[in-house]
C-alpha cells in the first residue's frame, strides 16, 4: 500500500495479530483516530480525536498518510479535503484514518490493496 513501508507495515501486522478486532471502526477506536464527543445536555460541543490507543501506531500511521498524500492513489482523496476546507493536518488525520481501514481490510480478509476501492467513497 502507497504510503505503508516496513516499519509501518510490521507496526500494523503486529497490532492486528495480537489483537482481534471485529470490524475496522474497532481498529481505528483502538488507534485513537475515533472523534470523541464533548456535548452535555443541549451543547454540542467539538468532535476532537480521542487519542487512545499507542501513540506510536498513531504517529506511524500519520506518517504513513503524509507519505500515501503524495502517491498517485491517495494524493487525489487529498487534495480532494484540502479543496473542501479541511486544514492540512485534518486531511491527512482523513487519510491516515482510510490507511487503518485498509491495512484492516487487507489482513481480515487476507487481499491486497486495490486504489480502485479507496476513491469510491472520498
């Protein structure tokens, strides 16, 4: 996958065999990459990121999204937010997040990365 290089790669495989996680909104709540809700009564309040979860795979995965931005598969899902008013940073949490559910749905169902998949729902 564009973007996921080995230490990335053995970060990701190590997780997801260690622990089994039943769908890929369970992987990226693990990753801390899930918003958290601050509302009470009435207020809604901002959605920020949870941050639970290992920082390290958090900041291998951001990592990996800056990488995967300039890659011929994920830099037009980039660009795409960026165009939209999404900050640099916001984009890339976007990316690095389809990054988690890819890697998620590349080891459940034991496939390999199709781009085509990705810019269906961008």
């Amino acid at each position: 996958m564009p973007g996921v290089g080995p230490v990335v790669g053995m970060a990701l495989t190590n997780t997801l065999e260690r622990v089994p996680f039943r769908n890929a909104d369970a992987f990226v709540a693990f990753t801390g990459f899930d918003p958290r809700a601050n509302d009470s009564g009435n207020k809604i309040g901002r959605r920020r990121l949870s941050k639970r979860g290992p920082a390290e795979l958090r900041r291998l995965l951001f990592n990996a999204a800056m990488a995967a931005a300039k890659s011929k598969a994920w830099k037009p899902i980039y660009e795409h937010y960026r165009a939209h008013g999404w900050s640099t940073t916001a984009a890339l949490v976007i990316i690095a997040r389809k990054v988690a559910r890819a890697a998620w749905s590349i080891h459940h169902y034991n496939s390999t990365f199709d781009p085509e998949r990705i810019t269906k729902n961008a």
